[in-house]
C-alpha cells in the first residue's frame, strides 16, 4: 500500500509556533470492537488537550474522526456511505477536518483516497496517538496525509500510550487494553493484518492507568486483548501469566470487579480458572469463540483447538465454578461447510448449552486465505444463522428459566434503555438483571432476586 508524504520535522516545529486556530467541536463515529471504542476515547482525549470540544451532532462538527472496522464487510459499508454524506457537508463547509482511522483506514488507504477525495487524513491503528497532530497540519494546509506504520516485530511491547489515567472521563465501568495485535492468523481475520503483531502493555503501565480510574471512581474494569489470555509474553520485565496480572489488578483499592475479553481456548489453562475461582474480583463469566462445533471447519479457520478440547475447558470450569456463565462467538457459512458439518456445529451448541453467542454469516476480508476460498450462496448462509440463532435463542430461554427464585450480585449501573422506570445492571456471571429501585442506588452493588426470565435475560428485585 502506497503512503503519502508526511510533513517534515521542520515543518511540524514551524506548525507548533503558529498561533493555534480558533478552535471548534470535533464528533467520533466508532464501528466495531470494544478495542475501538477505547481508541476512539484516546481520539477524543487528544483532541480535547489541543482546545476542540465535543459536538452534539456530527453536521456541527469542525472536525470529524471516523473509527472504523474490517472484520466483516457490513461496517466498512457504512464507513463509506457516511463520507458520501460527509462529501456534501465539506462542500458547504471547507473548513471541515475529516479523518478516517482504525482497521479500515490501515488496509484500504488508496480505497478512501480514490473514493472520498475529500478525505483530509487516514490513520492506522498503531498510530492513533498522531490524531492530534494530523488535525492540526490539515488546518493549515488541505493535503492528503496518512500514517499506517504497524509494529513488525513478533512480541514488541506497548509502550507509546501517553497519560491514559489522566485522560479518562470517570466512569463506573471501563475497558483496559492489556494487548495489542494477534499472532494466530485464522484464515477468516484480518485482525493480525490491521493491528500488527502480538504485543503487551508493561504490567506497571496496566496497574498504573486501573489505580487512576479507580481514583476516579471506576468500580469495574475489563481488560481487552484479541486473545487476552496469551498476555504477558516477550516483557521486559519477563513473562507475566494472565492470571498473574488478575491477582494484582485485584489488589488496587476501589475495583470491585474484573472481566476479561477475548480469552482463546488453546491458551485457557487451569491456572486461569482456578483465578476466576479463588479471586473474589474475577467474574465468573466467560466469553470464549468456539467460531465452529466441528473439527474440521476448526481446521480450515486455523483455529488451533479441537471440539474435544474446548467442551473439555467448559467442563472444567462448570465443574469448579457452579454457576459459570459462559459466551461464545460462531460464525457460520465458513467457506466448504456442508450440511453435516454445519448440523455438527448445532450438536456441539446444543451440547454446551451456552448462556448466550453471537451469531455471524462468515464475510469475506480481502487479504486472507479464506476470501479466495470457494463460497456459499447468500441465501444458504442466511438460512444456516437462521437456525442456530433460533436454537440458541431457545437455550437462552431455558437456561435464564433456570435461575429464578436465585440471587445475584448485581453492579447497578442505572436505568434500563428500555423501561425508563426500571433500574439494570449484570450478574457477576454476565447476566442483563432489570428491577425496580431508586436512583439513589447507581453505582452501588446489591443483591437481586430474580423473578422472571426473558430471553434477554432476567427480571427481579432488590434485597
């Protein structure tokens, strides 16, 4: 992928003397991953600390970053019908700063630059620190730029991630990137390819962005990684276990609470569910993609556990941990599935009883070994999804009708979206509770008895 010229280090002096601009209102759209909502606060942050305030609508905004997502094709769609809109805009405001930033912007640069010209920027992932200054150069002189570099080498460490425990708006729950990149290059992902290789956050840098949000009042942290689990590796400091790093997040004052997402099963160890056992802060809830319930599917994906190995994790973990919640991801309509390995897939989910999935029609990334595959139609891939989301939507319903008459430990985080009159907030096992109670409340953690079950989750009341 061809890269623009970027302004010379003189020229970037020469910028930072200038008076600064009057400065207006910036508005972020984020697609994607909880990762991309993090980076997109890191994008607020900096353009707060240059004097841009937020907009309340993005036709107001001065300047305009969107994140954007590759994983499936859906959202870089949307990406690309928002600057057609956004096209319009600029014409009637030239003084409009746009950027576009995230997995699409590293893999489709010449894509934005041909199709939306009026682009002033594009920003890779592993330079989301730049926004600031690409804003700031595009305010004064209108020239395409982009700045794409991803770290090269296998297991370099995070370490370019400046004042995150001062930048942070409080919050009662947030997320905590501990890992960036993935090295498992599953023939379906773009992920290694738009976030570079593996590489971890510094254990002192994790614990010191936790201590200040917990100085803030976060009561909840999750920590994100593509495959959190493998945390730790190639550390300046040595080899730091995942469930190392839990029981020393556990000990920081004011953080009740700890989740995890994304674990990978051929990295989930015994260590790690004796943590979430015997670590009173450590959620019993686990998110872990199955992606197929059969064996060789598993082996086209380059997914590098089997069906057998998997239910033996679940097994484990509901034999220490009663009660466990337990989530997965599946795609279906993988390139060659046929119906009997799809009808494996619904054996394996039934088996399992998952509390709750995401469902997805595989979509091709152009750029992996799976996008030159032979596909499926459409058609039947949607009538595949079709199935197993009415077989899990069934098992969700039953396993949710099993906890009534149970009490749970809720974190009540305010009004349900739905029912204004109704508090909510999650179980430790990740289960949706609403209920009545006062405001008051918020921010508080309780007891609920539950009363009623959806297939959402649960409906209850205040102890």
């Amino acid at each position: 992928m061809a890269l623009d010229s970027q302004i010379a280090p003189n020229n970037l002096q020469f910028l930072a003397e200038r008076p600064r601009p009057q400065r207006g209102t910036y508005f972020v759209q984020t697609w994607g991953c909880q990762m991309n909502e993090e980076d997109s606060e890191q994008l607020c942050a900096s353009l707060e600390q240059i004097g841009f305030t937020p907009a309340t609508t993005i036709q107001e905004a001065q300047v305009v970053l969107l994140n954007t997502c590759s994983v499936r094709k859906k959202p870089e769609d949307k990406a690309f019908s928002l600057l057609g809109f956004l096209e319009k805009q600029k014409k009637a405001r030239p003084d409009m700063v746009i950027g576009v930033c995230g997995c699409m912007a590293q893999i489709r640069c010449d894509d934005i630059k041909r199709r939306a010209p009026h682009v002033d920027f594009v920003l890779g992932t592993g330079q989301i620190t730049q926004a600031s200054s690409l804003v700031e150069e595009a305010l004064v002189a209108r020239k395409f730029r982009s700045r794409l570099d991803l770290p090269e080498r296998k297991g370099a460490v995070v370490e370019d991630i400046p004042q995150r425990h001062i930048r942070r708006t409080p919050k009662l729950k947030a997320f905590v990137p501990i890992q960036y990149g993935c090295d498992k290059f599953c023939t379906f992902c773009i992920v290694p390819t738009t976030r570079g290789r593996e590489r971890s956050r510094p254990t002192e840098d994790i614990l010191e962005e936790i201590r200040g949000l917990a100085g803030q009042g976060t009561k909840e942290v999750t920590l994100l990684g593509q495959t959190v689990n493998s945390y730790g590796k190639n550390l300046a400091e040595g080899r730091v276990p995942f469930s190392d790093l839990l029981w020393q997040i556990s000990e920081i004052e004011g953080i009740e609470r700890i989740r995890y997402t994304s674990p990978y099963p051929r990295d989930f160890k015994s260590d790690l569910i004796d943590t979430i056992r015997d670590c009173p802060k450590v959620m019993e809830h686990v998110h872990m993609p199955l992606q197929s319930g059969d064996d060789e599917m598993l082996k086209a994906m380059k997914r590098q556990y089997s069906v057998a190995s998997f239910r033996e994790i679940v097994a484990e973990l509901r034999e220490k941990i009663p009660g466990v919640g337990i989530t997965t991801d599946i795609i279906v309509g993988f390139p060659g599935e046929t119906d009997e390995q799809f009808e494996n897939t619904l054996a394996t989910v039934e088996q399992v009883g998952f509390d709750g999935a995401y469902m997805f029609i595989y979509s091709p990334r152009p750029g992996t070994p799976a996008a030159t595959m032979p596909q499926l139609g459409y058609d039947l891939k949607l009538g595949r999804l079709e199935r197993l989301t009415e077989l899990q939507n069934r098992i969700s319903r039953e396993r949710n009708a099993a906890q009534i008459g149970q009490t749970f430990e809720v974190l009540i985080e305010g009004h349900s979206p739905r029912e204004k009159e109704l508090l909510m907030g999650y179980s430790r096992e990740f289960r949706q509770i609403r209920f009545p109670g006062s405001t008051e409340r918020v921010g508080r953690i309780a007891k609920v008895r539950v009363t009623q079950a959806h297939q959402w989750g649960l409906s209850g009341e205040l102890l």
